[in-house]
C-alpha cells in the first residue's frame, strides 16, 4: 500500500457539517454574549421603572403639616418593587436640611455628577450590589422651601434572572436554527454533489477501452475538473494508439524480412556450391543491415511521440537542432562523400517543444534526403510568414508529384523507383511536427526539393 495516500479522508458533507458547526459555535458565543448584554440592559430598564415609579409614589405622598414634613408611605410603591419577591428594598426620604425624614439612614448618596431628577446609580446595600433611583421633590412653603429627596433602591438579583432567561431563550432558538441550518446544509451539499456521484458511476460502468470523452451533463464548477479528465484520457488514448500503431507496424513490416532472412538461412545451410553460398550470405548481410535500419526507425518513432505526449515543453531554438544534426556526422560512413552543409542565421528560431524530439526528426529528414536525394544537400534553420521551419533540402528534383501528396505517411513507396520507400522517417517528422502543432511541408524549391518542419514560433517572438 503506498504510504502517501491517506487513509481516511473526510468527505464533502462532513467537512461542510464541520464549517457549519464552527461557524455556529462561534455564533453562538458572540450572539450568547449581544443575548446576556441585551437581557441584561432590558432587565434593568424594566426594573428601574419600578424603582422610578415606588420612588415617585413615595415621592407623591408627602405634604406639609402644621410647618412639618409628613411622609405618608404608599402601600403601592411596595407593590411595585414587589414583583421581584427575592430581592431585599430599601429607602429614604430626606428633608431641605439634609435630616432623614424616614427610611435607612446609611443609604450611599447619589454621584455629585448626577443632576437629573430622576438619577441611577449603583452601590452596594448591605454588602450586596444594588441599584438606587432618586427622585427631587421642591416644596416652596412659607414654613417649609427647598429640595426633598426620595431614594429607593433595590438589590439585583430579580435583574441577573431576568437576563438570564433571555439569554437562555435567544440560545434555546439559536440551537434549534443551528440544527435547522446544519441539516439543512447537508441537504444541499448532497443535492449539489448528485451529479457528480452520476458522473463517478457513468464513468465506473465505462469499458475499460472506452477512452472516448465524457459527455454527461455536469454543473459549471465541476466543468473543469471534467475537462481535465477528459484531457488526461486523450492523452491516454493517444498514448495507447500509438503503442498499438507500433506494434501493428512491428508485425506487420517485421514478418516479411524475418521469413526471407529465415528462407535464406535455410538455403545457405543446404547450398554445396560455395559461390552461391557466399552471394546468399550476401543478400542476408543487405536484408540484415536493412532490418536494422528498420528497427533504428520503429524505435525512434515510438521515442519521439513518447516525449511529445510525456516531455514538458520548452522554449527551443531550432537553429540547435540544425547544428546538432550536422555536427553528429551519422552519415559519414553510410553516405561517404555527401556534402552537407549548414545555413542558419544569426536571429533565434524559438519554439516550444523538445529539442530531442526535434533534433530527431531533423536527423530523419536529412537521412531521407541522402537516401534519395542528390548533392549537395543542406540543413537550416529559419522563420518564414511568421513561422518556425527546420528543413533540409537536396539537389535533387523530387519524387513524382502525385507521390508527394503520400509522402510523410508510414512506409510509403514509389512505384517509379527502385522500390525503396520513405519507411518511418518522414513519417517521424510529420508525427513530431503535428505534436508541436505544426506540419509536414514538402515541395520543390529553386535549389532542388524541401521536407521541413513547419511550427509555431515561441510567444513573444517575432
């Protein structure tokens, strides 16, 4: 088992339930926090207007007696603060002097910065927190004139489960708009993921030859990802037509020579005469030579489609090719005395592709043009109409035009001639030439006849 496949992969919708679930968590915790702060706030609106209204009340029921203040406590006020039967009260009245009229007399103060009428303050009552309202009452007596201060507070516990409760209820319907949401996200991730579970299960009822594209319908965002399998399985389909283009070519250009070469070694074998034997050594030695030369370009065929399908492509200057095929002098000794020579320029030929994959071609082009060419014969590099070209051309004249238009497919042959054919290397070069996206160009020239590759110059060049 490769190690570097997980074993456990979390799927779509899990991974979607998990986002949503964070996301919920950490919704919860802020909207737990805005809940407790707006509990909290309406909780103590609500109970400061009881203060307001007990103090107000109290406030109500004083009146002057005979020169004196007479506080007359209201049995309402106590019903107000009332509604919060847990929580301890507290108050006092006091007169224009400052003296306490009623009430508790240690009562913390209102801050000197609160002015209003009525004021809120918190301090603590008894050692526990609580919340104090006062109210300013003005008397403008002949005996009697000055302020009249009320004050009545309350502790805070009615308050804290009064925001607790709200908060309680804000999280009670968040849970259940979270679970709401989480099912139904994972609702629309599997809706949303159907047509890929089609697309998994055409694909797995496929033959396994079946390379053709595929063609069920998917959603725009899984458009791409088909694409590129579809691209992947061309590649695979080119890769597996040329595998089966060679070994359909093995077998069929491989089996005639072998049965003469088997024939001839049997005649050998029987043959007294001794100069008959040595002419049938003979034409084994040819028929040899040319099986090898055969293979060389079976081979080399199936190396440069190959690279152009699996090699990543760079920017390449043809002149290289050019100068790698002359100066490797492979036809030194099977074309002795054949001039070559060499015309490239100074400007770069860029393309993009492989420069083994070209190089080899150019060599095949120069090996059909001393085969059947005539001196001298040369190698170049050059840019024409806006396209790259690698070509080689002869002294010759050409095959016969009707004979061009076949010229570049395997194993071609011309009924005219001694009965050789262009075999495979024309036929690389065409294959090399169309997988950088260019062509095959053969036609004569005023210097003889032309093969060259014609492809698409680099971007960016001119």
């Amino acid at each position: 088992m490769n190690s570097h496949i997980p074993r456990w992969q979390m799927s779509l919708v899990a991974r979607v339930a998990l986002a949503v679930a964070l996301l919920l968590a950490v919704g919860g915790v802020l909207v737990s926090v805005a809940a407790f702060a707006y509990g909290r706030q309406a909780a103590q609106d609500a109970y400061d207007r009881l203060l307001v209204g007990a103090a107000a009340d109290i406030a109500a029921s004083i009146s002057v007696d005979g020169g004196n203040l007479v506080v007359d406590l209201p049995v309402s006020a106590f019903q107000l603060l009332a509604l919060a039967p847990d929580d301890r009260i507290a108050y006092r009245v006091t007169g224009p002097t400052g003296a306490v009229l009623t009430g508790y007399g240690d009562l913390p103060d209102p801050p000197e910065t609160a002015g209003a009428s009525p004021a809120f303050y918190d301090a603590a009552f008894s050692g526990e927190p609580a919340r104090y309202a006062a109210i300013t009452r003005r008397f403008a007596e002949r005996n009697i004139s000055g302020p009249v201060e009320v004050i009545v507070g309350q502790t805070l516990r009615a308050r804290r489960a009064l925001a607790l409760d709200i908060t309680r209820r804000a999280l009670v319907l968040l849970a259940g708009a979270g679970v709401l949401m989480s099912l139904l996200a994972v609702f629309v991730v599997r809706s949303a993921l159907r047509p890929l579970d089609r697309l998994a299960e055409a694909v797995a009822q496929r033959d396994p030859y079946d390379l053709t594209p595929i063609r069920a319908p998917v959603p725009r965002e899984a458009e791409a990802m088909v694409g590129a399998l579809n691209g992947f399985m061309g590649r695979i389909d080119q890769q597996v037509r040329a595998m089966r283009g060679l070994i359909s070519d093995t077998a069929h250009q491989l089996r005639t020579p072998v049965a003469a070469l088997r024939a001839q070694a049997d005649l050998v074998a029987g043959e007294p005469d001794g100069a008959r034997r040595d002419a049938i050594v003979t034409r084994i030695h040819r028929r040899t030579v040319d099986l090898g030369h055969l293979l060389d370009q079976m081979l080399s065929r199936a190396l440069v489609i190959h690279r152009a399908e699996s090699q990543r492509r760079e920017t390449v200057d043809l002149r290289d090719a050019a100068l790698e095929v002359v100066e490797a002098g492979d036809f030194a000794l099977t074309a002795p005395g054949v001039e070559i020579r060499l015309i490239i320029g100074e400007d770069a030929v860029p393309v993009l592709g492989d420069l083994l994959s070209l190089t080899e071609a150019a060599k095949n082009l120069l090996g059909n043009a001393v085969k059947h060419g005539a001196a001298p014969v040369r190698v170049g590099a050059s840019v024409a109409g806006g396209q790259a070209l690698l070509w080689v051309e002869d002294g010759g004249s050409g095959p016969a035009p009707e004979y061009i238009t076949r010229l570049g497919s395997r194993f071609a042959h011309d009924s005219v001639s001694r009965g050789d054919g262009s075999g495979l290397g024309l036929a690389i070069a065409a294959a090399v030439a169309q997988a950088y996206g260019g062509a095959l160009a053969l036609e004569r020239v005023e210097t003889g006849f032309r093969a060259a590759l014609v492809l698409p110059l680099a971007e960016g060049a001119s």
